[in-house]
C-alpha cells in the first residue's frame, strides 16, 4: 500500500490503515498543520474508517492524507457555521410565528431545523476550539466569555424542550421571539472572536 503526506510518501511499517494514519498525523503535528481528509484510492473514506483504523490494507492500493493549517480550516468551518446560524435564526422565528398565530403543529418542523442547526454549530465550535487549544472560559466576545454564551445556549433550548413537554406555550412563544434571537447575536459574536483567534489573534 503506497501511504502519501499530501503529495509526499511515507514510509510505515506495518502496511496498515490504522499504522498510515497515526504517522501521517504525528508528521502532520510536527509541522503545526492537521489532517482534514483521507482518501483511499482517490475517495474519500469512510469517517468509521477513520475513527477506528483497521490492521490491514483494508483493500486500498494507496492512502492518501490530506492536511491543511489548522488557523486555515478553522476559519473555513466557524465562517460555514456562521451561515448554518442565520437558518437557525430564520427557522426558530419561523417556529415563533406559528406559535404566536396559534399553530403549534406547524411549528414543529422548523423547531427541529433550528435544533439540528444549533447542534452542529455547537459540535463546531467545540472542535474548533480543541483544534486552536483555546480556553473559551477565557475567551471574550463582547458578550462575555465563550464558556457563557455557550452555556446561556443550553439553558434556553432546555426551556423551549421544558415549555413544548409541558405545552406551555406562552413561555415557548417568549422564548423563541425574544430570547433565541439574542442567542444568534451572542454566538455570533462568539464564531467572530474564535475566527481572529485562528487568523492569528491571540
């Protein structure tokens, strides 16, 4: 099995998935830059692959690596997930909409778009912020520190999860009107204070 840094082969010993990887990524560390993708010959493999690296070729004639600096890909995701918060915003007005007009049901599906969205910008930032070593308890946004914002996050979906169980739907309709659009402006806050931290601000 041919193994390629990118464009350079590497040497491993044994042939396996499992052993390309981890050298591929300790060679990647030792030059301040990440792998963000691997292909085995010519596609891209299976994340469960990945995750959990078979002790054998796993059938691929060549495994590719491909890094990029870490500052680079980061500001690439947290611009991404800056965008995913503007669906979020527009589905949970949506959902406030419905409610306020006294259609509950209807409002449903654009809660769980704003629920999904929210899951995966929170999944970004956590990973961006293992990826630049920052503390985001220390991180200041504007809006406080990152650990804050994040947490303020929490509270209030577990509210809007409180109100729908409950079928209080005063409280989901003030919430959702007033306080998540709050939310949004925090963390985007928080998605522009991480993205100069990966420009090079510190």
């Amino acid at each position: 099995m041919r193994v390629l840094l990118d464009d350079r082969p590497i040497e491993i010993e044994p042939q396996t998935v499992a052993r390309a990887i981890e050298v591929a990524r300790d060679a990647a560390t030792a030059e301040g830059r990440i792998v963000i993708e691997v292909l085995g010959d010519g596609r891209s493999v299976d994340p469960a692959i990945i995750d959990d690296p078979p002790q054998d070729s796993a059938g691929f004639a060549e495994l590719k690596l491909v890094t990029a600096d870490p500052g680079v890909f980061v500001s690439v995701t947290l611009s991404d997930a800056a965008g995913l918060l503007d669906e979020a915003a527009n589905a949970q007005q949506k959902a406030a909409d419905e409610v306020l007009a006294g259609r509950d049901t209807e409002a449903m599906e654009p809660l769980q778009e704003a629920f999904r969205a929210w899951g995966i910008i929170h999944d970004v930032v956590d990973k961006s912020a293992s990826l630049l070593s920052l503390d985001l308890k220390t991180l200041e946004t504007g809006n406080g520190p990152g650990a804050e914002i994040i947490e303020g996050l929490a509270e209030q979906l577990s509210e809007i999860k409180r109100a729908l169980t409950e079928r209080d739907t005063s409280a989901l309709s003030d919430v959702l009107a007033y306080e998540m659009p709050k939310q949004v402006e925090r963390w985007r806050g928080l998605l522009e204070a991480m993205g100069r931290v990966a420009g090079g601000e510190r």
